[in-house]
C-alpha cells in the first residue's frame, strides 16, 4: 500500500510539472512516506527523517515532509520536534499532495492534513503513470474497520472505504492501453469491497467484471482476510481465466487462544478448511501468509500450534514477524507480554522451519513448465531476465531478445531459496497451449 502511495504522490506531483531525481542531493522537495506497522519501520522513518536535518541545514531551501502512517500517527507533534519539516499529511490526505506544497511554497508556513475521512481516487487520467512497467497495484478500497487487537492500521488509515466499480474498471482499461499486463488490486481487506455500503459488485463480482475486459493477462489480489474469504471468492479461482493462482491469507497465529486475543474472528480449523476448499477449487494454488510470533500470553504450546500449522499448511512464503508493541492498540493492555529474546527465539525456530518448505517446494517445481510474464532484467545480473509464474514466484532465466511484458513458456532447471533458475521453451500464446 505505501508503494503505491508513493507512486500516487510522484505521478501527481509529475503531472503537475515536478521532475523526479534519483539522488536525494539534487531533491526540491524531500517526502519521507512513513510505516507504522511495527516499531522496527517506525524507527526506520525517523532515521530517515534525521537526515532531513543535515540536508536542511545545507540547502534551506528544501520543502520537507513527513507522510503516511507515522505522520498520522505522531500528528502535529512532527512539527514541533522536528523545525526542519515543513509538512506533515496523514495516508488519507496525499491526493491534495500539490495543494499543500503550493501553500509552503507561497510562504503560507508549514502546514498538516490529518483528516482520515478523506475518499480515495484512482489516477485514471495520470499519463505516464504506467510507462516502462508491466505490471502494476490498484487500489480498490481504503482503511480497516476490523480492529485486530495488535494492529494499528485502523488507527492511522480510517475506515474502511471502498473506490467505485466504474472508477476502477475504466482504470484498468487505461493502464491495460498504456502496456500493463498485469494488475494487483491493494486493499487493507479486499474481500469486503462495498460490504459497508451494500452496493453492488461484491469483490467476487468485481473480479469478474475486470476479467473480461480484453487485454489483462493478469489479474491478482492483497490482501484477503480469512474471514470474509467466502464460497464465491474461492470459486473465482476456478473461474477466472486471468485471476492467477495466488492468494496471501494472513493466518497471523496458529492458536485457538491467541487467534481469540487477537480478534481475528475465525479458528484454527476454519483457516484449514479454507485452505483444503482453495485446493481443491485450484489444485496448483499457491498460498503465501503472515505470522505473528510472541504475542502477548503466547504459550510454548499456542506457539507450537503455529509451527504445526505451518507444517500442516505447507505455505509457499511466510512473512513471519515478531510481535511488536503499538500505540492506541487492545493488545498494549494485555497481560503476559514476552520478552525480546524468546520472541526472537520463536521467530528463528519458525524463520528455520518456513525457509525449508519453501525451499523443498521451489525444488519441487524443477523440470516444471511455467508461464512467466516478463518484467525486465534480473536485479542482481542484467544479462538475465525476470519474470513471475502464476504462483507469484520469481524466475530468472537468459534470453537473447527483450521479452518485456510477454508472456514466455519456461522450463524451471533449479528452485532456489527466493527464486527459480529456468530456460526458454518458447513464447506463450494461450490461444495456442
Ligand atoms: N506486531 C507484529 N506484526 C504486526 N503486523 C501488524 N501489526 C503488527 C504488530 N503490532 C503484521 C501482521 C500483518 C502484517 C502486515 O504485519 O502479520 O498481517
Ligand atoms: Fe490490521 Fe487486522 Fe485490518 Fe489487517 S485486518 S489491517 S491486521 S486490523
């Protein structure tokens, strides 16, 4: 989500005739967008934001700003302890983003938004905002109404909200126009898309619409909660030509017990029989999740409950954490807190535990024959180039042409850690295979 609020605010602010700068140096305008998810982000934000002060002292003439989840978090305060910032805007206020810097800029002061009641838009009309990429996020909705009790995104991001259907249809159809070929739909809790307002479509019904419009090679989602994970959504899996096989479903813990302290309304059974009902509708599904380790009144056996959940489960990645203390949260109350050394104990035994499924899972797919859409050249070695399978895995493979958003046949040779060494087959046409 922060991602693509940041593209949000660059597209904006380019539209409006800013330039961007790949070197902080020759920055106008600095904007630190901010994580407040667990400490360890927030303390990343304010190193940054530490910078900000030796740049400033150097070229005053800096416009400065503090964005996202921290700024909402911590307000006006921001501006007080830190005299070098200028502006402070909650996730909810950045499509005014070009408002608020023509205010410093007319030598207005410095200025806040915090308002959480702000609606979200799509850029329909942002050119350039798909160039060079393939593949890209769309926002449907907006904030979090389920208050799960260690979290603080429903504090900083609002109520939930959803984006209207036609806005994010007619999106779609203009990044489609510009060369995507592959669109991630972000939301805080997709699976409850326009439930608040009881308007039509549903998220299901949503999904369908977009799978016809010609041209979308994929089509994907972020991030699901358990609960709201209906029958009908299960089902689009099977349906859908272009929804890939993939859903992130956060589990968060493995314990019938913590799961009810944490407020997550579901158990441990119904996420496993969610689970074998995905398998069953898309036997090739992959499942990708987030654990939270240590959380307060966490016993050796609520924690082996996790790790036998992980077992049982066979997720494809895990985004493990350690439980982290947040402001304004029911959890901060609870009794029976950890302490940082058998948090980080649990985190280990279950890091050691996870990187051995995914490992022996990518191992599995060797000799394999996946489709990849091609994003670009690898990160680490530009004379490969990289692309997903359906499954969301990484494939790397040599190619002597650029196959920039086509879709290839690979044959995968190895499966490492964190990604798939392949070799090209030939080009993918799926009027043809
Ligand atoms: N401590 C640790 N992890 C957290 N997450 C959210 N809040 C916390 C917290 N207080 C994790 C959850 C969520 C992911 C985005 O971050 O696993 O799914
Ligand atoms: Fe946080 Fe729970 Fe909302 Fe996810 S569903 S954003 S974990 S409150």
């Amino acid at each position: 989500m922060n991602v693509h609020d940041s593209d949000t605010i660059s597209q904006i602010l380019v539209n409006k005739g800013y330039k961007k700068t790949d070197s902080i140096n020759d920055a106008h305008i600095i904007l630190i967008n901010t994580c407040a998810v667990r400490q360890k982000a927030e303390q990343k934000a304010f190193t940054l934001i530490g910078r900000l002060a030796s740049l400033k002292r150097e070229r005053p003439n800096i416009i400065s700003g503090i964005i996202g989840c921290v700024a909402q978090e911590k307000g006006t305060d921001l501006l007080q302890h830190f005299p070098f910032v200028d502006l402070v805007l909650g996730p909810r206020n950045i499509y005014r983003i070009d408002d608020f810097l023509a205010q410093i800029k007319e030598g207005r002061g410095k200025t806040s938004s915090l308002d959480l009641t702000c609606e979200p838009y799509t850029l329909t009309a942002c050119n350039g905002y798909a160039k060079g990429r393939v593949s890209t996020f769309l926002k449907i909705m907006e904030g979090c109404d389920n208050f799960c009790s260690y979290c603080i995104v429903p504090f900083v991001r609002g109520r939930e909200t959803s984006l209207p259907a036609e806005d994010i249809i007619s999106a779609s159809k203009y990044l489609i126009s510009q060369g995507i070929k592959e669109i991630t739909l972000i939301g805080q809790n997709v699976n409850s898309y326009n439930t608040k307002n009881n308007t039509l479509p549903t998220f299901p019904g949503l999904l369908k619409k977009l799978d016809k419009i010609a041209g979308l090679e994929r089509l994907r989602f972020v991030t699901s909660h358990p609960k709201d994970l209906s029958n009908e959504l299960i089902g689009c899996f099977g349906e859908l030509t272009s929804l890939c096989p993939h859903i992130h479903l956060p589990v968060q813990s493995g314990s019938d017990n913590i799961l009810l302290l944490m407020n997550r309304r579901y158990t441990r059974d119904k996420y496993l029989s969610l689970v074998e009902r995905l398998k069953i509708v898309r036997p090739d599904i992959t499942i990708t999740s987030d654990l939270i380790v240590g959380f307060p009144g966490e016993t050796e056996k609520d924690f082996e409950d996790s790790l036998q959940l992980i077992d049982n489960v066979e997720f494809d990645n895990l985004f493990s954490f350690k439980y982290s203390e947040r402001p304004q949260t029911k959890a901060l109350q609870l009794p029976g807190k950890l302490d940082e050394k058998e948090k980080q104990r649990r985190l280990f035994i279950l890091q050691e535990r996870q990187r051995k499924i995914t490992l022996s899972k990518n191992k599995k797919m060797e000799g394999s024959i996946q489709e990849i859409l091609v994003e670009g050249t690898g990160k680490k070695d530009d004379s490969q180039l990289t692309g997903r399978t359906p499954g969301n895995k990484v494939v790397n493979f040599s190619a002597n042409k650029n196959l920039k958003g086509q879709l290839v046949r690979i044959k995968i040779i190895k499966g490492f850690q964190n990604s798939l060494l392949g070799e090209l087959v030939d080009k993918y046409d799926r009027k043809v295979y």
